[in-house]
C-alpha cells in the first residue's frame, strides 16, 4: 500500500468520525465511544505511516 493511500485511509476515518464528533458534542455518549475507537484507529494508522516512510527513506 502506498504511503498516499494510507494517508487518504486516516483521512476517510477522520472524516466518518466527524460526524460522530458533533453527535458527542449534543450528549450522545455512544458516539463518544466511536470517536476514541476511531482516534485509536488513526494513531495506528500514523504510526503505520512513519514506519512505512522511515523504511523508504532507508532503502
């Protein structure tokens, strides 16, 4: 998978968990949960990103 590709991955996640974000904000405390699940999905993701980019750089 391409750095973009994983990049435009963190994005699409990040853009479904701003729905989610705005429903937290009215009180829905389920959508709280979503919003931490997709944060953790995207710190993955970044750190996926780093590791992918560090491992080009040294190839």
């Amino acid at each position: 998978m391409s750095v973009a590709d994983m990049v435009q991955g963190m994005i699409d996640t990040l853009n479904e968990a701003l729905v989610d974000a705005g429903k937290h904000d009215r009180g829905n405390s389920a959508a709280g949960t979503r919003v931490r699940k997709a944060m953790q999905a995207t710190k993955k993701a970044a750190q996926d990103v780093r590791v992918q980019v560090q491992a080009d750089k040294n190839a």
